[in-house]
C-alpha cells in the first residue's frame, strides 16, 4: 500500500502539469487569445491609442511572448521550487537602469545598457519560494485574494448540504433495500426520480420565484449570503425591546436554506438509488446467508456486514466530495447571487483570466486527484479482498 501511495503522489506533478497546460493552450489559441478581452471593451478608441494600450498590456503581462514562454513562467511562478524572476518593476532592474544612466557615454556617443533592461526577465538558481497565483487581469488584484474571499462562501454551502445530502440518502437507501418491492419501496423510488429529473436551474427559479417572491410566500431571502445589515447583528439571536433579533448564524442559515435544498435533491436522489442497488447486490451473497444461518439478527447482518461491503459504490461518488467544496455549485452561486468558487470560475471564463482561471484549474485538480487517491485507499479499508501490492 505505502508503495502504491507514493507512485501516485510522484504522478500529481506531471498531471498537474498536463491540465493546465491544456487549458492554457486553449485559451490562448481560441480567436482573440488570452488579451482579447482586456480590449473588448476598447472598440471605441482610436487607432493610436489601441496601439498604445496593447503596447502596455504586451509589456505588463507578457501576451507578445510566445506561448510555451508564458505557460513556463506561470508555472515557475506556482511552484514551490522554480527560479527567481527579476522584471522591470523589481529593485534590481530599476537600480541597474538608474547606474546605467549615470555612467559617461561612450566614443559614439551611446549610452551603456544596463544588465537588467525593463521588459527583459531574468532567473536565478532553483530554490525553493512561496508559491505566486498572479494578479487577476479583470479585477487588478492578486488571485490569492480573491481565492480567500470566495472561498468560505463555497465551503459554507458544501459543508451544510453534504451532510444532509448523506444523510437522507444513506437512510433512505437503507429503508428501501430492507422493504424491497413494498409500496415504501416503490414511491420512495418514483419520488427520487422526479427529484432527480428537475433541473437545478429550474428548481432554483421557482424557489426564487415563489418562496421569496413578496407577491406570494416570502420565507427566504432572494440573494446573498447574509443581510445588508448583517454587521450590526449579533452572532446569535436574541431579544431586544421586546422583538426576536435572529442574529449573524440565524441570519447566514436563513440564507443558506435556498441553496442548500438546490444543491442537495438532485444529489441526494442519486446516492439513495446508489446505496438501495450496491446494498441489495451484497444481501444476496453468500456470507450474508451464511451469517443468517448461524442466527444473527437482521439489524447485525445488515450493518454489521453487508453495509460495510456496499460502501465502494459510496466511496466513488465520495471522491469527488473534496474538488466539488472548492469548485462549489456554479448554478446554484449563480442563481441565489452567491459570490464563491463557482462564481468566481465563471467570471473568469468569460473574461478569459488566464491567472485566475489557471489558478482554479490547478487547485480543483489538484484535489481531484488526491480525492481519488482517498478513495482508492478507502476501498481496501472498506473491502479486504481489494489490494494493490504489486
């Protein structure tokens, strides 16, 4: 198993490096390449002055090198062992510039050229270095910081939905093996698949629509994560003059109501039927009528045995569990105005960011792989007959 581990954990790197390379060469190869919508918004400007502007985005974020050189030099820039890069707007630079400029001219009249020219890049040695996500070409700020904003909000969402998504449909998958072909059977199976059938999209809308609509029900608020007035609150609720305050937490759960029941039918109708079939599957083996044979009761053969075997199907669908608290719901953030992950990539998408658009390729890729290894690991602990000594 340790031997196992650690070929997986040497492939991360070159897998790594084989998806964001793909999605870079894909934005920079589709019409317009990665600047073109740094100067969509540009149509009205003069000849001259496009000229100038793509002369200082050129020079800013490098778009006129070639392809591989950016690619290199934004991997360089993410990965913990890579080179020092000296540009034109480090020390260095500006310092070589200004000894360069005090220096005499020479016989023909030239100025000597500094050792580091503005626009040039230049490495030191390897070394090891704080990884850089870059800055964000849209919104002018460092992709770390926007990561660190979106980033509880996608959390929040995940962390609050995936229980109860677990919950309801291990439960339910349970109740429905035990009384197969019953009526509970039966409609919780027909109630599953309508569930599984409504688009979020359109499940979301009509939460919107008429569960915070004034004109019919307004239970739940319409957008947003917390109240405009969410700062003056306290953390819990409480009474004040007489009136219930519901507080920060209330507040923040009131909001997570929408999202949280969205995210969460469509996932938990799928792992129910998935629990139902893999713990069904198992009750007809062998060792199960063996351990009926010997007397156990119902309740010990079903959790103490055949639950135990009718995990791998559950282990698979949970590997994804880890990239999807990053990446978040992208139409349920969209819906319900929530500015996490899913958001965040979107935005990035349609403005073609390369910086942050790379940086959210790498991280949920990054946990997607590690999500398999965990679920790989997880089989031969959930399953001893699974091995994986070469």
């Amino acid at each position: 198993m340790l031997s196992y581990i650690i070929r997986r954990l040497l492939l991360l790197p070159p897998t790594l490096i084989g998806i964001t390379a793909i999605v870079f060469f894909v934005i920079a190869l589709s019409p317009g390449g990665i600047g073109a919508s740094l100067l969509s918004t540009e149509g009205s400007m003069r000849p001259a002055e496009r000229a100038a502007r793509e002369k200082y985005l050129n020079e800013r974020y490098g778009l006129d090198r070639p392809y591989l050189v950016q690619y290199g030099h934004w991997l360089n820039n993410v990965s913990p062992i890579g080179f020092r890069t000296y540009t034109a707007q480090d020390p260095e630079v500006v310092a070589s510039a200004a000894e360069a400029a005090k220096l005499p001219k020479d016989a023909q009249g030239k100025q000597p050229k500094p050792r580091l020219r503005a626009g040039d890049i230049r490495f030191s040695h390897p070394t090891f270095k704080m990884p850089d996500l870059g800055e964000s070409f849209t919104k002018h700020r460092p992709v770390s910081a926007l990561i660190l904003e979106a980033l509880p909000v996608s959390l929040t969402l995940q962390l609050v939905s995936l229980p109860i998504t677990y919950l309801i449909a291990v439960t339910s998958g349970i109740y429905a093996a035990r009384h197969r072909g019953k009526l509970i059977d039966v409609g919780t199976g027909f109630i599953l698949i309508a569930l599984f059938s409504f688009p979020i999209i359109w499940a979301g809308v009509m939460f919107i629509g008429f569960l915070c609509n004034n004109e019919y029900i307004r239970w739940f608020p319409t957008n947003g994560l917390h109240d405009i007035l969410s700062d003056d609150m306290a953390f819990l609720p409480s009474f004040a003059g007489g009136q219930f305050q519901r507080g920060w937490l209330l507040d923040t759960a009131w909001h997570l109501v929408g999202p949280a029941i969205c995210i969460s039918y469509g996932e938990f109708a799928v792992l129910s039927k998935l629990t139902r079939g893999s713990l069904l599957d198992t009750l007809s083996l062998d060792f199960v009528r063996t351990a009926k044979a010997k007397g156990l009761s119902d309740r010990v053969v079903l959790y103490r045995h055949a639950f135990r075997n009718s995990l791998i199907p559950l282990i698979t669908v949970a590997a994804y569990i880890l990239p999807a608290l990053i990446s978040g719901a992208i139409v349920v953030e969209t819906i319900f105005g929530l500015q996490g992950m899913g958001n965040l990539t979107i935005t990035a998408l349609e403005a073609r960011d390369r910086e942050l658009l790379l940086s959210n390729t790498l991280i949920i890729s990054f946990l997607t792989l590690i999500g398999y290894l965990l679920a790989d690991i997880s089989y031969a602990v959930a399953d001893p007959r699974v091995s994986y000594d070469a």
